[in-house]
C-alpha cells in the first residue's frame, strides 16, 4: 500500500464533502513523489527530482510513475511533475481500485438524472488507510489538507487560499515534518492547488462578463 493509493481511498470515502478531482489528482502526483522517494527511486536536489537506483515492486501506477521520471538534467522540478503525471490521475487511482476490488460502482442513470457512485469496499487495506487519518500519520493529513479534506477545512466556500494554508498548517501544527523533501513536495503541491483555483476563479468571472456581454443584445 502507498500513500498514494491512502490518499485516493480517504478521498473517496469522503462522502459528504465534494473533493476537486484537479486538486486530488495534484494531491496524488506529490503523494507518489514521496512514496518513490522512500523507495528510492527518486531523490530530490532543492526543487529537482534526481532519479535513483530503487524499483516500484508491485504498484502498478507507482511503476508507471517511476518510468515516466525523466532521467536526463537539468531533470524535473517537483512543481513540473505534479502538473504532468496529475492529469486525470484521480480517476487512474479509482480505476486502480476497482480494478484491485477495493471500490463498486453503481452505475449512474440519465433518465432519472442518477449519477455514477463509487462506493469503498470493507477490506483490510480500506481500514489500514482510514487508520493512517485517524492517527494523523503527518503526510496523509497534509495531502489531505490541501484537497480540502483536513479537520480545519470545514468551508468549502474559501476551499481556494484555505486548501493550500492548510498545508502549511499542518507543516507547523507539531507533526514534526522535518525532512526536506517532504516540506518540498507538500509546498509544491499547496502552491499548484492553489494556482489550480486561480484559475478556475479567472474563468469563472471571464464566463461571466461574456454572459453579461450576450444579455446586453
């Protein structure tokens, strides 16, 4: 089991709290740059990702991860990674669940406007992952922080600023997250989530004024 594979489960069982899949799939690139660094297959110089000698053992999407690492300087920065392997890797990551038999879908119905559910199965790797939060396992919380689902972010209204200051707060709310490379990784991915929402901001007011510009005529 993988933080990142935590992640995804703690996201979908998240029932009464919507969680961006642009914000989680950013969440899980970091989470797979922290789980590839404690098996050594990456190691980080300042913001650079530098390849190393460890292998993925049997995570399929972690082994994928570990083969799209580029190999040749001046390498990647971590922010680089997570915009690049965070593409629609929410939905990979419950692809990947399914397909391990720890989620079901019901399938959604448009005649009577249902949607799709995912549902998480009672398995001992379900558990071991709601453990990890329940224990307030430090880079789980952080992860889940920046993706609006830590204990502070009750006001999903402000999930923009808030997310990514949730990351920092858990950097300093006596989880004793020391190591330089997680407090690299956890501020990239604060910093991308919150560009992520400037962004969907922007488009938001750009709809807006065109909308106005079409009520004018």
């Amino acid at each position: 089991m993988s933080t990142a594979q935590d992640l995804a489960i703690i996201a979908l069982s998240a029932s009464d709290r919507e969680v961006g899949q642009g914000d989680l799939s950013l969440a899980l690139a970091g989470a797979e740059v922290l789980d590839l660094v404690e098996a050594q297959v990456l190691g980080l110089d300042g913001e650079r990702l530098v390849p190393g000698t460890g292998s993925a053992a049997d995570d399929r999407l972690l082994g994928e991860a570990a083969a799209s690492v580029v190999r040749q300087e001046p390498y990647e920065a971590v922010e680089d990674w997570l915009w690049r392997r965070g593409r629609e890797l929410s939905a990979a990551y419950t692809d990947e669940l399914e397909r391990a038999g720890l989620v079901n879908r019901t399938r959604g119905n448009r005649l009577l406007s249902r949607p799709e559910r995912v549902v998480l199965v009672d398995s001992p790797a379900v558990r071991r992952a709601e453990e990890r939060r329940a224990a307030g396992e430090p880079v789980l919380a952080a992860l889940a922080a920046a993706v609006g689902l830590g204990d502070r972010a009750d006001d999903k209204g402000k999930e923009g600023d808030d997310e990514g200051q949730d990351v920092g707060k858990d950097l300093d709310a006596g989880h004793d997250l020391t190591d330089d490379a997680t407090v690299t990784v956890l501020a990239a991915v604060g910093n991308a989530v919150m560009e992520l929402e400037a962004v969907r901001q922007r488009r938001s007011v750009e709809n807006a004024a065109f909308d106005n510009v079409w009520r004018g005529f």
